[in-house]
C-alpha cells in the first residue's frame, strides 16, 4: 500500500493557475452575494452619516485635541471635495460657545451618534455577507461591536487628521516658505504631493481598520494591508479615468449646486463596489483550499460540452494550489490499490493525473483525470466497499474527511450532490445485498430439497 499525504496549505504554491482561480472565486462570490447592493446601503448610508460623521471629527479635534478652528477649517476644505452646503465653520463656532453639558447636548449627542451609526451598520452588513458569521455573537453584542467600530474609526481618523494638520502648518512655516516662494514649480509639487498623500494615507487607514476589525473570520493583518492598499490603489486609479472621461467644469454648469454631491455619490458608490471586492478576495485567500476543493468536487464531466462547462473544467482542472514538488502529491504506479475492499481508510481522491479502476463486487467503473473518489466512506464511516485500483501511473491528491465536510457546510450545491451520491450508493447497496439474500435463500432451499 503508497503511502498516503495530506495536503497541507502551508506547502502550497501560489501560481498563475491560482491567482486566475482566486479571481474567478472572487468575481463568483461577489455576484452570489449581490455586493452591487450592499454597495448601495453604504453609499446610502454614507449620505446619510456624513454630516454626523464630519460633526463628531471636527468636535473631536476642535474641543478634545484643541487644534485651531482655523487650521481644520482650512486642511479640510484644501483636501477634501465637502459639500458646500457643510457649514464647517459654524459647526465649529457652536462647539466651541458650549461652556457645559446639559441633559440637551447629551440628547443632542447620542442622536449624532445613532444617525453616524446607519453608515457603519451599512459596512458592517456588507462584512457580514462576505465573509460570515465564523464567531456566534448576540445582537446586543454586535450592536457594541458597531458602536466600539464606529469610536475607534473616528478616534483615529481624528489623530490622523490632527498629525496632519501639524504637520500641514510646520509645512507652511514663514521659514519653509520663503524657500518655496523662489521655486514655485517646487512649491506646486509639494502642495500637491502632501494633499494626494494625506487623503490617500486617511482613506488606506480607515479601509485596513475595517478589514481587520469588521471580520469575523480573523484575517491576519498583513493581509488586511495588501487588500487594502488595493483597494486604494484601484480606487485612485479609478478616479483618474473618471476625471479623464468627464468634464467636472461642464458638469458643475449644467447641475449647479447639487452637482458635486452627485459627482460624491457616484464616487463613494464605485469606492464601495471596489472595496467590498477586495473584502470578498480576502475571504476567498482565507478558505482558498474549501473553495477550491468545492470547485473539485462540481467540476463539469468532459462530456459536458457547454462553453461555460469546458471553460469552468480549464481552469479548475490544475489545482496548483495543493501542488509544491512533490509534497501534497500521492504517486500511485500503475497496478497498484489505492485502498482495497474493506480497508478503514476514509479519505476522499482527486485523480490530478492518470486513470482510476473503482472495482465493486459486481461491476467496474473507470474514472480519469478531474474526479473525485472514495466519498461514500467519508460519510459513512464505514470500512471500504471497493477497490481502487491504478490502471495508468497515477497521481493523486488526498483530502481529508473533516475539509470536505467543510465544504458541505459552506456549498448548498455541492450538499445536494453529496447526499445524491449517498443515496445512489445505499440504494445500489441494500440492492445488492438483498440479491445476495435471494441467492442464499435458494442455494439453501436447494440443500433441503437434496
């Protein structure tokens, strides 16, 4: 008997094949998932909270941190598109003439705070389709973990902001610009360096926070990193084609006043679909080997000639992912078993390379390259009621019972075809077992008759 390995992810090989697989897993799910939605609940939501939102970080700055009304009023207008009809300055006037907390303020507060809450709820709800419920929690817990979420989100794009700002009026010292006023090609430059790098910076901090922290699954953080500077990579890229194809002055004269709030809108709608994109990716990186071993088991039969069919076979065929050298890999010779009749192995076979003879009491079955094998006894958990035997060299990877089982836990469609392939085999097997009945019933009625 070979002896057989378990793959392991650890000793796995990200290649082409695979990177294609992930995407084509990711752009699948975030379909399935109708993310196009979820991106419209949190553009909603961001119209919604972004008064309040703005409210709570400029009191942040303004009466906690005692950075300079002047100093925010004019680092947010320079480097973020407001509104016009957001009235910095008078919010920052009424913060600063309340002298004491009254029971109003309070009211006044909470009331700001709930209605910021619609936009952290819309991306919390967005989180939860992608990538599930792995930890169970109560609704009253959840609701703590959107308010927690929601404070630490805007404690830190306060500090952010305050670092910035200092740094913005140590830029603007009388010194630094008499050097910048004898180069102005120099003083352009940095100006507007510093203003593409702090929103690029507020918007890849506030997108690694809501990867990490508003998952459930507990990504590691370097890849919370990665995807989140994708996402701000894309996005960026993405407003640079906009304003290539669109004439924003035009657009301005044509809509008037409420023109910059739909040029927003349909920013902050796209930054959503990009950013829920890369959050359902995260998943698929995370539960890469279920999802691949579920595409394993639903691959399409080579007699399927359907262009999705053979499309969908091509790709998930080589899964490169379970291959490094030859670890992950069982080599079986042509010849020899698998596993024989009655043996306790419950593991499940995808054939990578090579031809499988399944050999049962009364008939053969010849399986080839893409199948999977050996299903009955993961379920069954009972000794072997087959042979597998190599009729070419083989290659074979060997997946263990409790992943697959995963996989039946996460694919209804993969469910249903596991329960199919039980039902045929218990049905084939009582069958079998009541001809064997029969037949003994006559060879023994045949000995009394002697």
């Amino acid at each position: 008997m070979p002896k057989k390995k378990i793959i392991s992810d650890k000793k796995s090989r990200i290649s082409f094949i695979t990177f294609i697989q992930s995407i084509y897993l990711t752009i699948k799910s975030f379909v399935s998932n109708d993310l196009i939605s979820y991106a419209s609940a949190c553009t909603f939501g961001f119209l919604y909270s972004l008064f309040p939102i703005l409210m709570m970080i400029v009191i942040v700055l303004v009466r906690v941190m005692h950075t300079t009304p002047e100093a925010v009023t004019l680092f947010l207008q320079n480097n973020f598109d407001i509104p016009s009809f957001f009235n910095l300055q008078g919010i920052i006037s009424s913060a600063l003439t309340v002298k004491s907390i009254t029971i109003f303020e309070i009211v006044l507060g909470f009331s700001i705070i709930m209605m910021a809450r619609r936009f952290f709820a819309s991306i919390s709800a967005g989180l939860n389709k992608i990538l599930g419920e792995e930890t169970k929690s109560s609704s009253l817990i959840r609701q703590l973990i959107i308010f927690a979420g929601e404070a630490l989100l805007i404690i830190l794009l306060s500090v952010t902001i305050f670092i910035l700002v200092s740094s913005h009026t140590l830029a603007h010292a009388p010194h630094l610009n008499m050097v910048l006023d004898k180069f102005p090609l120099l003083s352009i430059i940095v100006n507007s360096l510093a203003k593409k790098i702090i929103s690029i910076s507020l918007l890849f901090i506030a997108v690694s926070i809501s990867y990490k922290f508003g998952s459930r699954t507990k990504p590691k953080s370097i890849m919370c990193v990665i995807m989140a500077a994708g996402t701000t990579v894309v996005f960026n890229l993405f407003l640079k084609l906009m304003h290539f194809f669109i004439n924003v002055t035009k657009y301005n004269f044509v809509f008037g006043v409420l023109s910059s709030t739909f040029v927003i809108l349909m920013e902050v709608f796209f930054f959503f679909l990009i950013f829920l994109f890369f959050a359902q990716w995260l998943f698929v990186y995370q539960f890469f080997d279920t999802l691949l071993i579920c595409e394993l088991y639903l691959l399409p039969s080579g007699e399927d000639y359907k262009f999705y069919s053979n499309l969908k076979r091509m790709l998930f065929i080589r899964p490169d992912f379970f291959l490094h050298q030859d670890e992950g890999l069982l080599k079986i010779k042509s010849g020899e078993a698998v596993y024989e009749k009655n043996d306790q192995d419950n593991g499940i076979y995808y054939i990578y390379k090579g031809t499988i003879q399944l050999i049962e009491s009364t008939h053969a079955k010849t399986i080839e390259k893409g199948s999977l094998f050996g299903i009955e006894a993961c379920f069954i958990n009972e000794p072997r009621n087959e042979s597998a035997v190599a009729l070419t060299n083989c290659q074979l990877i060997k997946i263990a019972p409790e992943i697959f089982l995963q996989v039946l836990e996460k694919n209804q469609k993969a469910s249903i075809k596991a329960l199919t392939q039980v039902r045929t085999y218990f049905t084939k097997f009582y069958k079998n077992s009541r001809i064997q009945d029969t037949i003994s019933d006559e060879d023994a009625d045949e000995t009394d008759e002697e």
